[in-house]
C-alpha cells in the first residue's frame, strides 16, 4: 500500500532510492572511465607535446604516442591517474546528473512533451560546471600524474607516489587554493561538455519517442548517446586543450622551482591566444581522434548503464 507524501518511511525510502542510483550511476562511469582511460592519457599528450623542451614537437598520430607510452613507460602506464580519475566521477557524474534532472523537473512546461532546446542547454551547462568546480581538485591530480611517465623518460624522480601522496603535496607547495589551478578552463570545459552532451542526449532521444517508432529501448538509447558524444567532443575539446595546458603548468612551475619565467600562461584566454598565435587554430582541437573515439564508447556506456540502472531501481526514464 503506498505511503502518504509526509510519511517518514516514504521519504526515507525515496532518499535510500536516490543514494542508490548515486553509487550505482557513478558505478557504470567508473566501468566506463577505466575501459576507456588509454584513450585519455593519449589526449593529454597529445595536448601538451608541443611546450617547448618537454615533448619533441615531431609529429606523431594517436596510436604511435600511445604505443610509445606502453613501450617507453610500460603497459600499465596507460592507467597511470586512474585512481583520481575515478573519483572525480564519484563526485563529478552524480552531482552533474542530478542537478540537471532538478532543473528540469522545475523548468520543464508540463504541457510540452519535449524540455526546451535553450533551457536544456542551460541546465546542462550550469550543471556540469558546478559539479567540475567541486570535483576539480580530482581532476588536477590526474592531469598531474598522467604526465608522470615524462619524468622517467628525462631521468627525473617520480614527485608522488599515490594519489593521495599527490594531493599532499599540491596541498603543500600551492596551499587549499592551489587544488583549484585551472578550474576557470576546467568549469568552461565541464560547462560546453555538458551542454551538449546533456542536452544532445535529452532532445534526440526524446525527439526519437515523439516522431518515430523507436521505443524507449537500447536501441533508442545507442542512438542518442553516439549523437551527444559527437556533439560534446566537437563543443569541449578547445577548452580541454587549454585546461590541460594551464594544469600541466604546474609540473614546469615545480620543475624550475617555482620561477615564475616557467611560467608561460596568464590564464585561461590568454593560454587559448596563445595556442592559436604559435600553433594555429587547429591546436585546440590536437587530441580530438582519442577525445571522440573515447567518448563515444564512453557515452555509449554510461548512458546505457544509466538508462537501465534507472529501470532497475524503479525511477522513470532519462
């Protein structure tokens, strides 16, 4: 028999639900974020191969800066900051699904069938930005160790020995606010990526139900998921680019014991002028392949995981 809206065993009920589908939707990122993790450390070096002195500016493909990696550093190099990476998604993929999901609840015209365009596309922006601003100390780690294996190559000591060890000393040498190097890039980034991904996924999938005779199946899910992944990698790479130069600053700022002439960006806008003045406008979409091919199994997988994971615990659909 259903409970009264007051009663305190249905909203302890709801609340155990919503806790549930938290740990089980950062569940099926995490599957996602390891299978597809090779494909992100590639990314960044790719991103950041061409600073001057660090990485040879010769041009090299995807597959050969990834096979480089696992002959130069070692095959599970290829997962080195997967720990952090993991739980940035905790943190970073529960918050960003369930404050779009409120804003919907609460901006969505309920004699409308389909969330308007606009407003999806704020929700998503302002949702993936929040939830990266908290989880952005996460992400700098990761940043931080996946450009580890380049000490080994320079003869350089490791700097950290776990993620925690990491976070210690970015604590220590940078202070609390120094865990949030790069979070404007980083907000932009989470911002234009959820944007589109978000709102890609929530109008083509919805658009499907209306106008075709898709069902709210796997089918309907795939399709949807493989059209935000494209959208949210074409929207976020350029920022991704600049967020991962400004955080990989860090190690040359280290490296020179703090002289502020290793130093090369002021910012997020003056980092992008400057990619575009030295490298071109093309740079800020370097890493784009593996950005993409990552994505979009990684879409695949999450949106998937979510869709079914929502059906499981008895919650509507996306």
């Amino acid at each position: 028999m259903p409970h009264p809206p007051g009663n305190d065993l249905s909203n302890s009920t709801s609340a155990k639900s919503i806790a549930f589908k938290y740990v089980l939707s950062c569940s099926a990122a995490m599957v996602a974020e390891t299978v597809t993790y090779p494909l992100d450390i590639t990314k960044t070096r790719l991103q950041t191969r061409a600073i001057p002195g660090i990485i040879p500016k010769k041009p090299s493909g995807m597959l050969r800066v990834t096979y480089n990696i696992a002959r130069h550093e070692g095959l599970l190099s290829l997962w080195q900051g997967i720990a952090p990476a993991i739980y940035r998604h905790y943190v970073y993929t529960g918050i960003r699904m369930g404050i779009y999901e409120v804003m919907r609840s609460k901006w969505k015209d309920p004699n409308v069938k389909e969330f308007a365009v606009w407003k999806s596309m704020i929700s998503g922006a302002f949702s993936g930005a929040f939830a990266q601003f908290v989880a952005s100390p996460a992400d700098l780690i990761k940043v931080q160790m996946q450009m580890e294996g380049l000490r080994k190559l320079q003869n350089l000591p490791p700097r950290f020995k776990s993620t925690w060890h990491a976070g210690k000393l970015l604590y220590r040498s940078n202070g609390i606010a120094g865990l949030w190097i790069g979070w404007i890039p980083n907000c932009q980034r989470a911002a234009l990526l959820n944007m589109a991904d978000l709102a890609t996924y929530d109008r083509t999938k919805h658009w499907l139900l209306h106008n075709t005779n898709m069902k709210d199946d796997f089918l309907t899910h795939g399709c949807s998921s493989a059209c935000s992944g494209l959208a949210a990698a074409i929207a976020s790479t350029p920022s991704d680019v600049v967020k991962t130069r400004i955080m990989d600053q860090l190690r040359h700022l280290h490296d020179h014991k703090h002289n502020e002439q290793a130093r090369m960006y002021k910012g997020s806008f003056d980092c992008l002028m400057h990619i575009i003045r030295t490298e071109g406008f093309w740079a800020l979409y370097r890493g784009f392949l593996p950005t993409y091919i990552r994505m979009a199994p990684w879409s695949l997988t999450f949106w998937i995981s979510y869709e079914k994971i929502r059906y499981l615990t008895g919650a509507p659909s996306f």
